[in-house]
C-alpha cells in the first residue's frame, strides 16, 4: 500500500479548518500509512481544531491586512517574510508528496513555496468570491477546486474543477432521522420548527433579531432552536425558560438539528451554505457584511438568485423580516420551490471528488 507525505494548509475560521480536515480524513481512509502535517496561523482556532481532530500542525506567524491603518499592517511585511522561510523549512523538512491548500492567510506563503519548489499542488476555495490568497495562488497552483460554476473570471481555466465543498456525511438521508430529532429535542410534533444558525461563535446581529422576535414566532406557533454561539452563551441561555425557546452555545448533533427544522435561518458562509444545499430545508440567509469581500452576500446570492433561498441583509432585517418570514410560513408553495431548488445546488461527492483530484496529482 503506498505511503505519502501530505501537507494542508487552511485556517482561521471553521469554513477553511473543516474541509481541510475532511479532505485530510478521505486522504488517511484510501492511503492509511500517508503522514500528514498540517499548517496553520499561530495564534488562530486551528492549532487547537486540528489536533482535536488527530493531525500535528505548526503555526506561521501570518495574518490578513487590516482594512485601516494599524500596527498589526506595518507588520505585514514582516509576518511575511518570516512565514516564507518558516514554510521553506517546514517544506524542505517534511519533503511533501503534495500540498493542499483551503484557505485563510497560512496558506500563502506554503504554498507559494512548494510550487516553487516543483512540488504538486492544489487549492480548494469555498467561496462564490475568491479571496486575494486564492486568486493570487491559483497562477501558480496545479489545481483549483471550486464550489460554484463561472469562476473562470478569477483564475485560470484549465485548471479549475467543480467539486463542491466537503462537507459532514452525516447529513446524507436526514428523513430516516426526523423522529430521532424530535426526541433528541423533545420537540411538539403539532408545531413547526425554525432553527438558527449564528456560527461557532456566533452572531450579535441575529442574536439580538430572535430575541426581539421570540412573541412574534410564538404568535406563529414556532418553536425554535436557536443556536447562540460560544461569545454569546451567557447573554442568551436564559431564553431557554420560555417555552418552544431551545438556546444551545454548541448543537452537538447537527445532523439531529437539521432533520428537525422545517426552516433555517442562517450565515452564509460557504461551508454552511454547502451543508444547507445537502440538507435541501428552506432557508433565510442573513450573510455577515463584517467579512472580507463581502464574502456571505455573494455566497447567499449565488443561490437566492436560483430562487433556492432567501437572502436579508442586516439593514433591511427591520422593514423585511417579519413580512418575509410570514409569507414564509404560510406558503407551502413556497416552502416546496426553495426546498427543491437548494436540493438542486447539492454536490454530495464533493470531499471524495477533491480526493481523487489529488491522488491523480500524487500518480503523476
């Protein structure tokens, strides 16, 4: 059986740590004796996800520029520097097979070093809209799998290959699962079930939305669970006393939260929005506008404009929730065309299609 030496690069939020791990697992079951390194930004929630998850990481002392003039700017530079040698020593060190890159500030400087170094590489962007690592990479790169179609716009277009992004397995035949769900949260079988996602750490904006809107969802017979996140819990777990309110800082069983829900609301970033296409739930997206590029719109549009979600943005939660979600409810019509179409955008095969991209990179 063959043994390869695999590094992956990708960090500093969840959509880039868990495809990286995802594609890593796929990797490990088709060539259990490979070594895989991971590599990550010091100080980001990767060096502790990826050893949770089984695999040795170092850090690069890398991180994004800012949109105003700080300190941490002036550094930039710097940072860099010290990354691209810190990555010419870990690649001289580890003597890869193959570098896979997914994302976030780290992934830079490794592999703009190993394809200098004439070692096969490939990137995995998540994103409708690239971010700048990406774009700049993917001149260099062997390969660029994406998630959405019409990105030749960004990068070169023989190497481009629609995979979709890795996503939980887990949410494969939710149906067989929705009485489970309904135990596991010892949900009313008469009411319907809306569930909020905010992100690991969540969401101010749509924290304080389902708070104001608690008598309002009540009035419609929803019962919610509602996902606070870890810098939230405190501010929000006292609303699980009210009845039909579940507040959960961490939902352990997503694939239980999903199975349950007949409606999502939710951010819109791309690993999130790929699971949502799996699950095939009407879906409110709310993007995040704090993110780079204004990565979430775009993520959120790409398939609202497929009339497969709704999108609300923040500024118009006041003037358009109550209306949008109400008309929401009460359609089944509408209810089956989002339901439907988001079903449409799912690519199921994506972690094992990324896989087989870079075992051809590996048997060349």
């Amino acid at each position: 059986m063959k043994a390869y030496k695999i590094i992956l690069s990708g960090g500093g939020t969840g959509g880039h740590i868990y495809p990286a791990i995802a594609v890593a697992n796929e990797l490990k079951a088709r060539f259990p004796k490979s070594e895989f390194l991971f590599v990550g930004a010091k100080d980001k929630m990767e060096m502790q996800k990826v050893p949770q998850a089984g695999y040795a990481i170092k850090g690069l002392w890398i991180s994004g520029i800012q949109r105003r003039l700080t300190l941490k700017n002036l550094l930039f530079p710097l940072k860099l520097v010290v990354s691209l040698l810190k990555s010419m020593d870990i690649v001289n060190a580890f003597k890869p097979d193959v570098v896979i890159g997914t994302g976030g500030f780290a992934s830079g400087p490794l592999l703009l070093v190993a394809a200098m170094k004439g070692v096969p590489t490939l990137i995995q962007e998540q994103n409708s809209f690239p971010g700048i690592t990406n774009k700049l990479l993917s001149k260099k790169v062997n390969k660029v799998c994406v998630a959405y179609e019409g990105l030749e716009r960004f990068f070169p277009k023989d190497k481009l290959i629609l995979t979709g992004n890795p996503v939980r397995q887990d949410l494969l035949d939710l149906d067989q699962k929705s009485a489970e769900a309904q135990a596991y949260f010892n949900l009313d079988p008469n009411k319907k079930t809306l569930l909020v996602l905010g992100g690991s750490l969540g969401s101010r904006r749509m924290n304080e939305l389902i708070e104001s809107k608690l008598d309002f969802l009540d009035g419609l017979e929803v019962q919610t669970i509602w996902q606070c996140g870890d810098l939230y819990s405190k501010d929000y777990q006292h609303f699980s006393i009210f009845e039909g309110v579940q507040v959960h800082t961490f939902l352990n069983r997503m694939d239980l939260a999903y199975a349950a829900a007949d409606i999502v609301i939710s951010r819109a970033g791309a690993s999130s929005v790929s699971e949502l296409c799996l699950v095939g739930k009407p879906v409110i997206f709310i993007p995040s506008p704090n993110v780079s590029d204004d990565h979430q719109t775009k993520n959120a549009l790409a398939v609202s404009e497929k009339k497969a979600a709704i999108l609300i943005s923040e500024k118009d939660l006041e003037s358009n929730f109550e209306i949008q979600f109400s008309d929401l409810m009460a359609s089944d019509s509408q209810q089956i065309e989002l339901s439907t179409n988001i079903k449409k955008l799912a690519l199921k095969q994506a972690t094992q299609t990324i896989a087989d991209e870079i075992e051809k990179l590996l048997n060349k």
